[in-house]
C-alpha cells in the first residue's frame, strides 16, 4: 500500500515534466517541418510580448476626455492608434450656447441706444441742411451781396433753436455727448461759433460783411459733415 501511494506521487511529480518534454518535441518536430504557416504559428507564440499589439488587440473602443468637459466620448481605433476627432460634447455645446446667448443679449442692450443715436445724428443733420437753405435764399443786392434785412430774417428763424437750452437741437447735442459720442465735442464747438457770428450782426451791424452768409454755412457744413461721418462709421 505505501509503495503503491509512492508509485502514485513519484508520477504526478514527473508527470509536468513528462508533458513539458513532449511539448518541447512536438515544437521541434513543427520547426523542422515545410509547412511556413504551422513555424510562423509557433514562433509567434513563443515571440515576446509587444505591448502596442496588445494594446490594439484590446478592444476596438477608446475613451477621449475632452479637457473642457467631465463627459467622455468613445471614439474608433484605426491600425495606428486613436483617431482624431473634433466633435464636441454636449455640454460644451450647452456652454458655448450660453455664452453666445450672453454675447447676444448684451449686443442687443447696446443696439437700442445706439439707434436713438443715430436718430438723434439724424436729426441733427436735417436741421442744419434746413438752416443752410435759409441762409442761402437771403436776399441779394445788384453786387450779390446777400442783403442785411434778409440775413437778419433768417437769423431770426435760426435764433430760437440755436440758442434755447430746452430747444429739441440742444437737447439733441446734450444726449450725444452724454453717450459720448465720437467727435460731438466738434459739433459743440461749430453750433457754438455759429451762436457767436449770429449774435455779433444783431449786437452791431457794422460787423457785417459779404462773406457772413457763406462763413454761416461753412460752420453748417461741418456740423452736417461731422454728423454724416458718424452715421456712416457707427450708425449704418
């Protein structure tokens, strides 16, 4: 019975050995054969590990983390590696929109202002096109001197709106350059010359000269100049 037990384990001790020794036969038996494909299938499997091959054989999923989002996207793999990709998650999506709608909403609040602006340019412009028609239909003498009488008459029409503070043309001016409204420092400058030449032929007609009319309607033309140059660069 012991020698029996003996037998038995000496057995399953030589017993992987055994095994090893008729593998390593029948790999030698395989080598030396013809047959190309049966030694490239037992050197493969004998063939250290490559890991970029294991790393291409595990699966043909990868997982890409967006660096400005938690939510990750499976993308497909191609025999070189990851595939690039330039979608976008939807949260990004979610957060891009709502910086857009952010942008929108402010450009909107800047909009509505900006259109009484450039009514109030508008105006501006209309009224200095219609004092400039009255200097010029002044009466003329036989030299083409606009006549004093005439001029006066329509300094007269001019008078109210130029010089009250609470006339719609001031009140105008004053919105604009509260806005800040590029170059309306100028238009101040202009309507404040222009109070000045009228008022000087009022105050003593001695001060007039032939050259007063158009010397009226250059100070005009720059008013409505500037005013035009406004509307075409911020207004149109």
């Amino acid at each position: 019975m012991i020698s029996l037990l003996n037998l038995t384990q000496n057995k399953l001790l030589h017993e992987p050995l055994i095994l090893c020794c008729l593998s390593l036969k029948l790999i030698i038996f395989l080598l030396f054969r013809n047959d190309r494909k049966v030694k490239n299938t037992v050197l493969w499997f004998f063939s250290p590990v490559d890991s970029s091959n294991l790393h291409r054989m595990s699966g043909t999923v990868a997982v890409e983390l967006s660096s400005s989002s938690l939510h990750p996207r499976q993308l497909g793999i191609t025999g070189d590696g990851l595939e690039t990709s330039h979608a976008l998650s939807m949260k990004m999506i979610c957060t891009n929109k709502q910086r857009l709608q952010k942008t929108v909403g402010r450009l909107e609040k800047m909009q509505g202002p900006m259109k009484k602006q450039r009514d109030d340019l508008l105006f501006l412009v209309a009224t200095m096109e219609e004092w400039s028609l009255i200097m010029h239909e002044s009466e003329r003498g036989h030299s083409g001197v606009p006549v004093l009488r005439s001029v006066k008459e329509g300094c007269n029409e001019i008078r109210p709106s130029l010089n009250s503070n609470n006339s719609q043309l001031n009140q105008t001016v004053q919105r604009l350059s509260k806005a800040s409204v590029p170059r309306i420092a100028h238009v101040q400058k202009c309507l404040k010359d222009l109070r000045k030449e009228i008022r000087a032929v009022f105050d003593d007609e001695n001060t007039y000269n032939g050259k007063f009319v158009e010397d009226v309607r250059e100070t005009i033309g720059n008013v409505i100049g500037t005013s035009n140059a406004l509307i075409a660069l911020y207004y149109s």
